[in-house]
C-alpha cells in the first residue's frame, strides 16, 4: 500500500495518545453504559443526552483540564478523542455545566451506586482475600520529581 492511498480527510490527530487508549478501554468496559443505567439526571435533550455531557466532563477532566471552561479548547477541537469515548461531537462547556448544576443529592447518591458497580465489576482491589494477606498499595504522596539514582529515572 502506497502513501497516496491513505486518505487524510477520514484521520484524526491527536497529541493525547494516552487519553485515546483509556477512552477506547472506558468504551469496551460500558463503564459510562453502566453509569447511564443507574444516573438519572432531569434535563431535556436538544443535541446530547444527560450521559453524553457526562462523558464530556469526564473527558474534560482526564485531559487535564482545571474546569469545565476548559472542555471547547481541550475537546471540542479533538474529534480523536471524541470518538475514543463513543462521541461522535463534544458539547459547548456552558452546556456541560448546566448539566452538572442540574445534578441533585438523589443523582449523587445515583452515582455513588454506579460507581460502587463499576469498581465490584472491573477493580483487581475488589476481589482481594483479606484473609490471605493484608492489601499492599505503593503510592507516593510527596509529589517531589525523582532524582538522578531513581529506578528507571531519566531526563524529561
């Protein structure tokens, strides 16, 4: 196959490869799926579904955005990502965030169950035995960059 054959206009560049891998797994879990069945959020629907904004938040944040302001710049522009979580556009962020403010302490509560089904479903934690032995968990809390002598530690 030839250079000349592929066609540019059907690609989709990124430069959050990482964040297209995780939305390709959210998608193959049904994460958000599992989310829309128990999140029940009162709001008509003009172009998006409740769950569909949702996604866009999530998407928002996991792409490092600091609020939803962010969401036009970091995922309107990127169709990559888009179509990694199962969207085929992304929401205007002042639209996001009225979905957000329509949320209730019954929709939080929603979500606490959802996520309580995702976690038992998809965690390697959840099935621990306890009984066999305690959970060890290696976090580092300091936030400090890594030294010179750090394992695998490299420059950049």
């Amino acid at each position: 196959m030839s250079d000349s054959n592929i066609k540019l206009e059907n690609c989709h560049f990124t430069s959050r490869a990482t964040l297209i891998a995780l939305g390709l797994k959210v998608k193959q879990l049904k994460i958000m799926d599992t989310i829309g069945q128990s999140v029940i959020i009162k709001q008509k629907t003009i172009n998006d579904s409740p769950l569909d904004k949702l996604t866009d938040a999530l998407m928002t944040i996991l792409a490092g955005g600091r609020g939803l302001v962010e969401a036009n710049k970091l995922i309107r522009s990127d169709r990559a990502i888009q179509q990694a979580f199962g969207r085929e556009r992304c929401a205007e962020q002042s639209v996001i965030s009225e979905t957000l403010n329509a949320c209730t302490s019954e929709t939080i509560s929603q979500m606490s169950v959802a996520w309580q089904q995702v976690y038992r479903q998809h965690s390697a934690a959840y099935g621990h035995n306890y009984d066999q032995g305690w959970q060890l968990l290696d976090i580092d809390l300091t936030g400090q960059p890594c030294g010179r002598k750090a394992a695998f530690a490299s420059k950049g």
